[in-house]
C-alpha cells in the first residue's frame, strides 16, 4: 500500500518538476531568440572538439589550478552521480529497491563507491568554494556587481551541494546497516555499522528520508538552476560549440553599410542597386536585447558569474565603471525583467527602457580597450567585448553620443585620411626628416 | 637614396616603371607622423635595405585602415577607408603587406578579406623573424646588448587577437640579451590602455590610467629595456616610464630598433 502511494507521490513531483523546468526552459528559449538571427552552423567537426576540449575537457578552467580543481570534484561528482540519478527515478516508479543492484552486481558495488568518493571530495571541494567566497574573500568575487542576488546565490548552491550529498550519505549507510553491508559500499559502510544499533524503524526513516530528501532537492534544484548562475551546468555545453572560430581581433561585419558604401563609391552599382533604395533602412548596432546577436544573448545565460573577465579587465582593475561580468548580467537581467514585463501586460508591452542608459551606462563601454582578455578568460566561451561593441556601434550610428575627441578623430581621418590632423601629401615626409 | 640614406620606393614609381615589390609596406599613421613611432619606420626600413628586400611603400596614397573608428563604433567611417584602401592595394596588385603597426595587421589581415580585400599580411616582427630563419639576416652575437635585461610587452592585437606570442621572443632571444617575463603576460598580458580608440580620448573616472596599472608590471620586472611591437604600447609605456621618472633606467623600444641597433644600423 505505502508502496503505491509513494509511487503516485513520486509521478506528481516528477510531473511537477518537469512542468515547470519545461516552462522555464520555454522562456529562456524564447528570450534567445528575441536576439538577431546569426549563422552559427560552419565548421560542425572544430565545434565539436571546442565541446570536448572547453565543456567536458574544462580546458580554460586550469588557466587558474586551484579553482579548476576545487570544480573539477564537483564537476565529474555530478556527471557519474547522473547513474545513481537514473535508478533512484526507477525505483521511484516502481517502487523497486537499487534496481541496478541485481543486474550489475560488483560493478554497481564499484560505481556507487565510485560515486561516494567523488561525492566526499565534491563536499570538501564545496566548503573550500564558500571559504574563498565568503573568509577569504578573492577579489573578483567581492566587486560592486556581486552584492544582493548574486552573493546569495553563490552561496545557495554550495548550500544545496552539502545538503544533497548529506541526504545520499543517509541514505547508503541506512541501507547498508539494515542490509548488514550487502553493498559493499566503503564509506557508507563504515558509517552505517556506526549507527547499526539503532532500531529498524529508525533505520527504514533514515534510508527513507534519505531517498526522499535527495530526490525533491535535486527536483527543488533543477528549479532553480534557471533562475541562476548555476544554469552553466547545463548552457556551458551549446555555448562553447557555438563559440567563435574567427581571430578574437576581428569584428563582425555590417553588410547594409558595406553595401552602401560600396555603391556610393562605385556609381555603377548604384543604378543596379536603385530598387534597395526603398527599403528600409535598418537600425544600427544595439541599444537593447533584441539587436545583439542570438549568441550574446545564450552568452548571459550561461554566464557564471565568476568574474574572471573582470578581474583580468583593465579598464576594471584600474577602477573604471566597466566590469565585463557586469555587462553580462545586466543582458539577462533584461531579458528576464522584459518576460515578466510582458507576462503582466502582454506581449506589445513597452516599458520604454533600453540595455543602454537603463542597464549599462554609455561610460561603461567607452572604457572598453578591446583587448580581448575577458574574452581569453572566460571559460565558458563567453564574449563580453561583442556586446559592448555593439552597443558602442548604436551609440555613434544612431545616438550620435560621441566623446567630442572622437569626433575630431573620425574628422581628421575623413578629411586628411589620418587618425592626427597631418596633410596627407606629408605622409611619407618622414623619409628625409633628420 | 634619401638624405638619411635611405632606400624607400614608392609603389607609384614602381608601378610606372612596371615593377612589382616582394612586399608593401604599410607604414600606418603613427608610423608615418609620430615622432617616437618613424624611428621604428627608419629602423625597420634600414633592416630592409641591409638585406636587401624590394619593397615599396604607398607614401600619400596610403589612409587609416579604419581600426580606431570601427572601434569606436563608426563602421560607416571605417568602410569608407577600408573601400579605399582596397581600392588602391588592388589597383596595384599587391599579394603581401608588412606593416609594424598591430592594428594596422590585424584589420588588413582580418577585415579586409569580407570586404574583398585579400592579402598575405605579416607583422614585423614575424617578418624579420623570417629573415632570420631564412640566413638573410645574419645576428652578431654578442654585442651591443649582451647582459641587459630586456622585457617584452604583449599587444592586445598581436597576442591575444592574433595568436603571435613567439616571433617577438625569438628576436629578442637572438639579441643575445636576458629576457625576463613581465608578472602578465602572453595570453595574460595586460592592456597598454591605447585599443578600442582609447588613444584618442582622456580616460574614463578612475583610480588609475591603464598605462600606470602597467607600468607598475614593468618597474617590478626591473628590465633595462621594455621592447613592444606596438607603436602605441611604446607612447603609452613610454609615458608611463617618464611619469615615474624612470626613463634614465628603462628604455621602451621596438624590438626593430633593436635588431637595427645590434646590427649596428643606427
Ligand atoms: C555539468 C556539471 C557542472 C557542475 C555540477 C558544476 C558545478 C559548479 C559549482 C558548484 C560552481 C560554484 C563554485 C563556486 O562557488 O565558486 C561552479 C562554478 C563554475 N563552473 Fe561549473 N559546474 C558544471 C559544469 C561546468 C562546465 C562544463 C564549465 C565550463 C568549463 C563550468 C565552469 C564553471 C565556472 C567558470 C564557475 C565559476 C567558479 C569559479 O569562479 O571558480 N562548469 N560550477
Ligand atoms: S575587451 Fe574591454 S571589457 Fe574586455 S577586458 Fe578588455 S577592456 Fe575589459
Ligand atoms: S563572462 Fe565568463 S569569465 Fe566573465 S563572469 Fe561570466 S563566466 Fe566568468
């Protein structure tokens, strides 16, 4: 009878969890695709070695060792745990006990212990993570951006992580005392004759609550990973196939002004291209989400917070507004404040705010150098640089808010073909200058 | 000749005469009108005209290759010079370009070729490497920098844009001279502050200006000389130096003065 019930309660928490994930997932999805439609799909056997190489592989995380390999425990702990996972949604069903167990035999003894180690050095990789976030107080966790929601969400993770491995403890070393170490588990065994003594029901609560607690945090969880940084355990994977193939130095192009230049230089492209005169003229650069790139857009949800970029930005280190971080959660803030705008009032809902002067401050990305280095650092394949450009594209193409001092750059190099104000029949005088 | 004895053609006496360089080279803004960045040209062309390369520049028909403005976000300005440009390398039938301006390399390498400009484009640096892994240019040993310490500063377009962090170090390490690292540096290497057409404005608030960030790396790497590829890293590093009064100590130069210098060319 408790087996049925248990069962039913099992099918309407995955029920559940499933249907809010998916409607979350949904949002995120749409909120993608609010971005321009760019071709993404040249050259699949290089993206995939960067999936192998900079997901799966972590390639960028061991530019830094001793974070990469604090998160390397985490990491492959959740991957292998993904097996336990599998059985626990079987026996759930089907109210079946460690239904691997017959079938596997010394294996499933091998990979549950397997488990349970990387799971202890998951939980000390864990506490080392909230040291460094919150006594030893590493720089890059501790800048303006990181107070409020993010701060607590770093923490929220590691929480749930100590928990989750607390409730699979409780849950082995139940079953291997009442099981009188059948399992052969190592670690749960040694705490399960421990507490062999206790009285069965005691034992049968343990195990149970074990099983239960385990199962709903990880459903609580997967409710939560998209609300938050955590959401890279996941995004972490599309975004590093997906990212750039080209020199970090070149920037994308803008086909319309090509084309317009083009003709304007070329008087015969003109007369062919006199019927493109009637379109409309599209909008420059970005000033809100839905003008940068799809990428850009995958790039903010898979951010995790981990301010590498900021902490190798110049303009950052030397106290500038610009945090590249920063710019990154400020798009998914966007997008997720323009869902639950829309959600309110309806889909044509204006809330008459942009990315740029509500979000980001033109004073941020004017400080941009574009020197690549959050780029090089992100680990998870991120390119805060192409955002700002963008914004910067918009910024001079359509807001005309230029620094007057690169408006007499863009002068000299109109008029005299040069970044200073020289004659440019002067430009090779240098060769008979003493 | 010149009256500094240099041997420099120009692309349009060439192409009159029917003539075709081995390579143009793109001399660049700072190159071509500021002061502390001609010596680089001088530098570069004496080493030239030592080995002996055909090459040519294309003096007043040369213009911005558009960098700054593009990343400044004016892309309307930028194709204009970018057409332009174009327009004058094809009509000339250039194949390869050298030019010892980092910017100027990673635009005419990068983002001519969608426009429909497509050369073979080669950093200094790499170039002269090549002149010396061919025997062209043949190192003195042991001469005017043996025992100095010297640092090399990564430019954002050449290292991190580009990938090219070996061929500087490669000269640097035929000077025979004591190569120590900068705290940051290759893929690492911090910003001299002048990209992203920062060169052309004041710095935005701050507690620092980039170029005091890395000159703190450099004074803490005590070098005798700070070698840069870059004609930007070297006013921007230069300054730096100077505002620490430290220019009596530390010398910024580009590694092609350098190989001029032991060379003995200057
Ligand atoms: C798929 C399973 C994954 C799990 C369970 C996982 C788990 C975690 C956890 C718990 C943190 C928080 C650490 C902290 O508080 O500082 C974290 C952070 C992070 N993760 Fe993952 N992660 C996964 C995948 C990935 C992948 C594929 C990458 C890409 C290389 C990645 C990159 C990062 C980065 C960059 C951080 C920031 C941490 C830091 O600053 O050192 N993660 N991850
Ligand atoms: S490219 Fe811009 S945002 Fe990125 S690190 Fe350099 S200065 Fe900072
Ligand atoms: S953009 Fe990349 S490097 Fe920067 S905080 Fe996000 S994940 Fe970290």
């Amino acid at each position: 009878m408790t087996a049925i019930i248990q069962s039913i309660l099992f099918l309407i928490v995955l029920g559940l969890t499933g249907f809010f994930f998916l409607k979350k997932a949904r949002e995120i999805y749409k909120n993608i695709k609010r971005g321009k439609a760019e071709d993404i799909s040249d050259r699949p056997g290089e993206r995939w070695k960067n999936v192998f190489l900079l997901a799966f592989g972590q390639k960028k995380m061991f530019r830094n060792m001793t974070p990469a390999l604090l998160h390397l425990c985490v990491y492959v702990a959740f991957l292998v745990t993904q097996v336990e996972l599998i059985e626990i949604v079987i026996d759930g069903i089907f109210q079946t006990h460690r239904f691997f167990y017959p079938i596997l035999g010394g294996l499933y003894t091998f990979v549950i212990n397997f488990i349970e180690i990387l799971s202890v050095l998951a939980l000390i990789a864990t506490f080392a993570f909230l040291a460094r976030r919150n006594l030893l107080k590493i720089p890059r966790f501790q800048m303006d951006e990181m107070t409020g929601w993010p701060k607590l969400d770093g923490n929220l993770i590691l929480l749930f992580e100590i928990v989750l491995v607390t409730f699979i403890f409780m849950m082995n070393s139940a079953d291997m005392a009442m099981h009188h170490g059948e399992y052969g588990f190592w670690l749960s065994g040694i705490l399960g004759s421990a507490i062999e003594g206790l009285p069965h029901g005691v034992l049968v609560a343990m195990e149970r609550i074990g099983w239960w607690g385990h199962i709903l945090l990880v459903f609580g969880f997967l409710n939560y990973i998209p609300y938050s940084k955590h959401l890279h355990i996941m995004l972490a994977f599309p975004n590093a196939y997906y990212a750039n193939l080209e020199s970090k130095g070149e920037m994308s192009n803008m086909p319309a002004i090509m084309k317009e230049v083009q003709s304007m230089m070329d008087p015969n492209a003109a007369m062919d291209d006199s019927a493109a005169v009637d379109e409309e003229m599209p909008s420059f650069g970005a000033k809100d989400v839905d003008e940068l790139s799809w990428k850009s857009l995958l790039d903010a949800y898979t951010c995790t917070e981990c301010g590498r970029c900021s902490a190798a930005c110049p303009a950052s280190g030397t106290g500038k507004l610009l945090s590249p971080r920063k710019i990154m959660m400020d798009v998914r803030d966007r997008m997720e404040d323009l869902t639950k705008l829309e959600a309110k009032h309806g889909p044509d809902h204006k809330d008459g705010k942009m990315l740029i002067g509500d979000y980001i401050s033109p004073e941020e990305i004017k400080a941009c150098t574009t020197c690549n280095a959050c780029v090089e650092e992100c680990p998870v394949s991120i390119s805060p640089l192409n955002i700002i450009l963008e914004l910067r594209r918009y910024q001079i193409l359509e807001a005309a808010d230029s620094p007057e001092e690169w408006n007499l750059m863009f002068t000299n190099v109109e008029n005299n073909g040069a970044v200073w104000q020289f004659n440019p029949a002067d430009r090779a005088n240098w060769i008979n200058e003493a | 000749m010149s009256e500094n004895g240099l041997d420099v053609p120009m692309m349009s006496d060439l192409a009159a005469r029917g003539e075709k360089p081995e390579v143009l080279f793109w001399v660049g803004c700072a190159g071509s009108f500021d002061s502390r960045a001609q010596k680089v040209t001088k530098a570069f062309v004496k080493i030239l005209n030592a080995v002996g390369v055909k090459f040519a520049i294309l003096g007043p028909e040369e213009t911005c290759t558009g960098d700054p403005a593009r990343r400044a976000g004016n892309e309307f300005l930028f194709q204009m010079q970018a057409a332009t440009n174009i327009m004058t390398l094809d009509q000339y039938e250039i194949k390869k370009i050298v030019t010892a301006c980092p910017h100027c390399f990673n635009t005419l390498k990068n983002e001519y070729p969608v426009l429909g400009g497509n050369y073979e484009v080669i950093h200094h640096t790499t170039f002269l490497q090549g002149l010396i892994n061919e025997g062209k240019l043949k190192m003195k040993g042991g001469g005017t920098f043996k025992g100095k310490k010297i640092t090399y500063h990564d430019s954002c377009y050449l290292g991190r844009a580009n990938n090219i962090y070996e061929a500087p170090r490669k000269l640097l390490e035929a000077l025979d001279a004591e190569l120590v690292e900068l705290k940051r540096c290759r893929s690492k290497g911090l910003c001299c502050g002048a990209g992203g057409a920062q060169m052309f404005k004041e710095e935005e608030n701050g507690s620092l200006r980039v170029n005091q960030e890395r000159t703190k790396d450099v004074l803490e790497a005590k070098p005798d000389i700070v070698a840069v590829g870059c004609p930007f890293c070297s006013t921007m590093l230069g300054d730096g130096v100077k505002e620490k009064e430290k220019q009596d100590q530390i010398q910024v130069k580009d590694i092609a003065e350098l190989i001029a210098e032991a060379q003995d060319l200057d």
